[in-house]
C-alpha cells in the first residue's frame, strides 16, 4: 500500500458512515418504497411541488424514513429543522417553535420540523405542538419505528397523513450495495472493490430489508479485507458472513409487531394450519417473547376456537402451560409446539364462544330475571315457608339422569344459547341432547 493510498483510506475512515454519505438528494436517487413515491403518487407531488401538509412516516429501521426527510429538506424553500426525540425536550421544541413564528411574521417563511423517533416524546411533549400544527405554524414530519396509532396522539394523528414504509426488497437492496462498492464520491468505489454475487445475494436476504444494515456491513467488509494478488479488495460470501449480524428478528413486546405475530399465530391455530402456527411460535421464541404469555394465548383458542368439537383441546393446552412453568427454556418449546400443533389439527367449534357471548348480550338486556323458585337454594331454615326449592326434581332420579323442568328464567323460555353445530365432539353432545330431549 502506498502513501496516498494509506492517506485515502484514513480520510475516508473519519467520514460519516457509508449509510449516510450515500443517502439520495433527490426523489429519482430513492430505491424502494414505490407504492408511496413512485411518480404520480401523492407524496412525489407534494414534495415535487413544495406543497408539504404535516406527515408521519412510519417503517422499520433502514427503510428510507430519514431519507424522505432529508430529501423534503433538499427541495423545499421552506425553513427545515430537525430533532431527534431521544435528545430534545421541550425546550428545544419552544425555540423551534419561536423561531417559526419569527420566520413567518418577518419572511412570511414557512417552517418544517422533522423529528426523529417522534414516538420517543411523552403525551405532554406531543401535545405541545398540536396547537402550532393546527395553525400551521410549523408542518410536522415524525419519523417512528413504531405504530403510530399506538405511539402518537391521536390529535396528532388526526392532522397528519401517515406513510407506511415497507422493509426493502432484495432487489432493491441489491442497487445499493451495488451503488456503495461503485460509487467513487460517496460510495467506496475509491478502495476498487469486486463484491461475488452469492456475497451480494447473501447480503440482500440477510439485510431483512434494512438498507443501512447491509450498507454497513459492505463498508465493514471492504475497510477489513486485505487486497487479493490482482490488487484488488475481493467481497466474498465468506467475508460477507463475518461483517453482518445474525438475522436480527423485528419484535417489540409492546409495540405493533408484538400483536401482529401473536394474532397470526392464533388466526392459523384458528384456521387449521399446523405449519403456519408453529412458524408463529418459532418467531416469538425466537424473540424472546414469555412462554407463559404464548401458554396462555393457546389456552384461549382451545376454548373459544376448539371448544366442545374436541374439549380435549383444552386439557392438552392447560397441561402444557403448567409445564412449560415447571420447565422452562429451551426444552418448554416442545411443549408449546404440541398444544400449539393439537389446537391447530383439532375440529373447530366457536359454539361456546358464542353461547356465553349471547347470554351476556341478553342479561344487559333483560337484566336480573327471577331465578325459578324450585331452583332456588332451600338449605337454609324457613325457606320452605318461603316456597324456595319447592317442586326441584332431582336429574339423577329419572332415567338417563334426565328430567324435563324449567331451568332458564320463565321469561326467557325456550331460549337457545349454545347452538352446537355438529363439528367433532359436539355431533355426539347433539345426538345425545336429542335423544334426551326426544
């Protein structure tokens, strides 16, 4: 290695990271997210025509969230100014906002604030700027990697259009490697690097559609590799595997992806499929998600979903869950797998589900409704005198351990609440409710 060389390489070292020197400057240099930039879209007019209302863009890390931002920032005559959530109070908030309240009164200058991780504020801090992007004082650009219907305040919401990034494709993430190894201005295209194709499709999947992860993992690759006899810096798979993390699973317990999965998980349980349920399961484990907590989501959709079609769905998943406590990780992942697998493989019945959903629906309905006297509880002295318990018939003196008699208060005679529909178990308890009732 030569002197300019080794002083190349060392000035590059101390600039910002790959990530940010090659973030596009315009709306033609973004790669992905077409479904909210493409040409003729909403957001491309706005920022093509300067004509920005308040926004929040909300997407996984890497996606281009920040980008927009800066693309805005770039192309529009209007003061842009940022801050970071994680950092600022509300005092920076009130210079913001005195300094746009000067800008237009002065310049007639609009102001957009872009804050980083607008999630991060508190209610009290979001509910700060409400009054300001009502009157239009400043137009909000909030970045999140959270749902913003959960993290955001409503009003905020309300006043804002919300653009969902999506994780980049491969091919999408190809280009930007692509772009990082060539690029000889903001890339490292300096350094006359080759990156082998199994490297740069390896790169892509493992990314996970986040653009920065691969591109740092790229720039790792190419300021730790040792040039090759033909001079060059060669990106192979194996140095590929070295610079970029294991798969790293998009999971927060409190946060929209918590809910997704957990939903999917009992949708396919629900839904008949064993496969699909037991790939939910492996992502919540996977993680970190508590085992008590998936325990009980089966427990549940034993009962609601499976019900009397197999009642014993639930005595399986009740029996995983007190073990999986007595057992723990990793072995208690076996155990939620078969209740998972059993729930997901038995006939489906929501007849239970539905029978205490009705019968709920008609007590606010009807309200307390006199319990039938022979019903009544007559174990107490002078209840006789009282007519309690008069006329009960005891079910275990009769044939079949079977008596007609009124059990439903008298106003709601007749009255059918669990409708079994004849799936699995529930065909025998139909044709034994039958022969009861003749």
């Amino acid at each position: 290695m030569d002197i300019f060389e080794y002083m190349r390489q060392n000035t590059m070292k101390k600039e910002s990271p790959l990530a940010a020197r090659l973030r596009p400057r315009t709306l033609d240099e973004v790669v992905g997210q077409q479904h909210i930039i493409g040409k003729n879209t909403l957001l491309y007019r706005a920022i093509s025509a300067d004509k920005i209302s308040s926004i929040i863009f909300y997407g996984p890390p890497g996606t281009g969230k920040t980008t927009l931002a800066k693309v805005i920032a770039g192309t529009t005559s209007s003061e842009f100014t940022q801050i970071n959530a994680t950092v600022a109070g509300k005092k920076d908030m009130e210079a913001v906002v005195e300094k746009a309240k000067e800008d237009m009164g002065m310049f007639g200058k609009r102001t957009i604030l872009f804050i980083d991780e607008i999630h991060r504020f508190n209610k009290g801090q979001q509910d700060y700027l409400l009054p300001f992007v009502e009157d239009g004082t400043i137009i909000l650009i909030g970045a999140t990697t959270e749902n913003p219907y959960f993290e955001v305040n409503s009003a905020l919401i309300s006043r804002s259009i919300v653009f969902e990034l999506k994780p980049l494709g491969p091919e999408d993430i190809k280009i930007l490697i692509m772009r990082a190894v060539e690029d000889k201005e903001k890339g490292m295209g300096a350094y006359d690097a080759l990156i082998e194709e199994d490297a740069l499709q390896f790169l892509a999947d493992l990314s996970d559609g986040d653009a920065r992860k691969a591109l740092n993992a790229v720039e790792l690759g190419i300021l730790t590799t040792e040039r090759g006899d033909d001079g060059k810096i060669h990106l192979t798979l194996e140095v590929a595997k070295e610079c970029i993390q294991k798969r790293n699973m998009r999971y927060d317990k409190n946060g929209d992806n918590h809910y997704d999965v957990i939903s999917a998980f009992i949708k396919s349980m629900r839904g008949s499929d064993p496969d699909a349920a037991v790939y939910y399961l492996a992502r919540m484990l996977e993680s970190g998600e508590d085992i008590k907590f998936i325990a009980r989501r089966i427990m549940i959709c034993a009962s609601e979903d499976v019900g009397m079609a197999d009642p014993n769905a639930l005595t399986v998943a009740v029996s995983a869950s007190l073990a999986v406590e007595r057992i723990g990780l990793p072995e208690a992942r076996i155990l939620l797998a078969q209740a998972a697998i059993y729930v997901a493989t038995a006939p489906k019945s929501n007849a239970s589900y539905l029978a205490v959903g009705a019968a709920q629906e008609e007590v606010r309905r009807s309200g307390n409704l006199p319990v039938p006297p022979h019903l009544q509880d007559s174990s107490y002295k002078g209840a006789k005198k009282l007519g309690r318990g008069l006329g009960y018939q005891y079910a275990h003196d009769f044939p079949n351990h079977y008596v007609e008699q009124q059990y439903l208060p008298y106003e709601l005679t007749g009255r059918e609440f669990f409708k079994p529909d004849g799936n699995g178990y529930e065909t025998k308890i139909k044709e034994h409710m039958k022969r009861l009732k003749g």
